[in-house]
C-alpha cells in the first residue's frame, strides 16, 4: 500500500488550471495501478484507491467482510516405497 497524491477530476479554483486535474491524497491499496505504485491487498477487501483515513481502513480490514479464501494444500503421505527408499 502506498500513500500518493493522484489526480482527481474535480474542478479546480484557478481558471487557467481548470483544465487540470487537482491532486488528492490517498491510499493506493492494489497492484498493478495506472501510476505504477507498489501495493499489495492481502485480505482482498480494499479498492484500488482509499480514502487517506488510516482508522477507517484498519476498520474495513478488521470488519466483516468477504475475505479471499485461503486454502492450504494437504501434506502428502510418502507411500511404502518412498519411506523405505525402495
């Protein structure tokens, strides 16, 4: 997760920069993204750009949720042969 400035689509105050995008700070949570950033979402619940409130992120990390299964593959049992080296 990176903390950013991204261009936003706001309108802007100055008239000869109305055409221009306004910056906003926020979390970049996935990857890849269009600004190139490092990011990772582990428990799958965050969009690509959050709200600059670290609080209330942990919050939707924490709270119920729909979370990516995570699934561990079973340990194989070596047969007869394998355990006797035969």
């Amino acid at each position: 997760m990176s903390m950013v400035r991204v261009p936003n689509v706001e309108e802007s105050d100055d008239e000869a920069q109305a055409h221009l995008p306004k910056p906003v700070r926020a979390f970049v949570c996935t990857a890849p993204n269009p600004w190139n950033y490092p990011a990772k979402d582990r428990a799958g619940q965050l969009e690509q750009i959050e709200k600059p409130h670290l609080g209330e992120l942990i919050a939707k990390l924490i709270g119920p949720g729909e979370r990516k299964p995570f699934a561990v593959p079973p340990l194989s049992t070596p047969t007869t042969t394998e355990a006797t080296g035969g």
